[in-house]
C-alpha cells in the first residue's frame, strides 16, 4: 500500500506495493467487433482564448535547468480548438480495463500529461524523471478512489494507484512545487478520451446504438451531445466551449 510520505520537500520517500487491483468488479462481454462503430469530432472555442501565463520556477534550482518555458495549462487552445477535454460515452458497456497503466510523469516540474483518464478499475502510474525531489498529492472524492500523499525522489521506484469509481477531474499536486498540478479522470467504461492539442478525439469499438457523449473541462465544466453510433461507420460529433 502507498506510504504517505508527508507534504514537506525533505519527506522520507516511502516506495509502496500496488493498492487494490479491483479484481472483483464485474465488466460486461465484449460486443462483437462487426457490430461496431466509431465517434470522432472536435471541441471548439469560440471568443479570444485566455493568455497563458508564464511561471517562475527558479525557487528550486532543479527545476531551473530543466530549460523549458513553463507556461500555465487551465485552458490551452490552438487556432480555437481545446486540449484536455475528458470525453467519455455515458450508458456504453463497462469492459474490462486494459493491463497497462496510464503514465503520469514529473518532467520539466511539471506534471506530464496534464490531463489523463482511465476506466474504472484502470491504474495510473506516477513516475519522477526530475533531478527534484517531488510529491505526488491527490484529491479524489469518491470513497473507492483511494488519495495518495507520496514523496517521489529522483530515479525513485514509479508508484502505481488503481481507480474503482467513476469520478471527473481528480486533482493532483505536488506540494513542494504548487505550481504542479494535473486531472485524472475515471470513466464509466473504456470508451472515453483526452482531446489532442488540436481539439480531436477518437473512441471505437462501441455497440451500435443511441449515447450521450459527455465532455468535462477543468475550468469550463460539461458540455453534452447526443450520438447514433451504426455498425461499421464513423459518426462524428461537435462541442463548442465559450470564452467566460
């Protein structure tokens, strides 16, 4: 089980076995791959996109050499498309999660992705690629979603964490460097992204059928749309977000 390290940056770094599998939640059959499709779009942002904010990281001198402009990430729009929407399809099937952990990796001082998502009963695993010492602080709600407050050092040993319940935009932070923070986002079912820098997103291999393909932002909250999903087609769908 994760240690908990603490919150100060000379915490003692305690590495910790992996914390509940979720061996007993129960997923649905796989549909047959014939009878599926695929929904793709775009999130937009329609108005003029709020700057990003350069920060100062010279208060830790490893974070310093890491050369790199550290630029704020609440909302990041390219040519008025978003990053880092969470999208996921609400009433899919639950299958079973993938093996692999998702990766969140401490880089730069930063934490890398900045939003990343999983299945219920999916993992993700907190790496330190720094020269810094980090911690990995996060904040989740739901009582199957275990908190973490773990020192990382360099080269530590990567910590892995599982997630058994739905729940959007966990936060995560690092409390020896406060301008470190990221999302995690645990959907439903497998079938569910994180939008690329220039708004897309892709999810297949759902059932055919009428959903509601939901959109979660950090700062923007929940946009909805409705989608018919065919056998063999690629339905695509379009959100637009709005500057406040």
């Amino acid at each position: 089980m994760f240690g908990l390290a603490g919150c100060k940056p000379d915490g003692a770094i305690r590495q910790g076995a992996v914390v509940d599998r979720g061996s007993d939640i129960k997923y649905d059959p796989a549909p047959n791959a014939a009878s599926t499709g695929t929904v793709t779009g775009v999130v937009q942002f329609a108005g003029a996109a709020p700057a990003r904010v350069p920060i100062d990281m010279s208060q830790d001198p490893a974070c310093s050499l890491a050369g790199q402009p550290n630029l704020s990430e609440q909302v990041i729009v390219d040519h008025g498309h978003l990053a880092n929407v969470f999208v996921y399809v609400k009433g899919a099937p639950h299958l079973k999660a993938p093996v692999e952990p998702v990766v969140i990796d401490q880089h730069g001082c930063r934490f890398q992705p900045h939003v990343v998502a999983v299945a219920a009963g999916g993992s993700v695993e907190f790496r330190n690629s720094d020269p810094a010492m980090h911690n990995v602080h996060s904040m989740a709600v739901q009582a199957g979603n275990r908190n973490v407050d773990l020192s990382q050092g360099p080269g530590a040993k990567p910590e892995r964490l599982f997630y058994r319940e739905p729940e959007n935009m966990v936060p995560v932070r690092c409390n020896n460097h406060p301008w470190m923070n990221a999302f995690i986002n645990v959907a439903p079912s497998v079938f569910f992204a994180v939008t690329a820098p220039d708004g897309s997103f892709s999810i297949s291999g759902l059932p055919e059928g009428s959903y509601d393909v939901v959109f979660v932002h950090e700062k923007l909250g929940e946009r909805h749309a409705q989608v018919n999903i065919k056998p063999q087609t690629n339905s695509s769908v379009t959100v637009t977000y709005k500057a406040q």
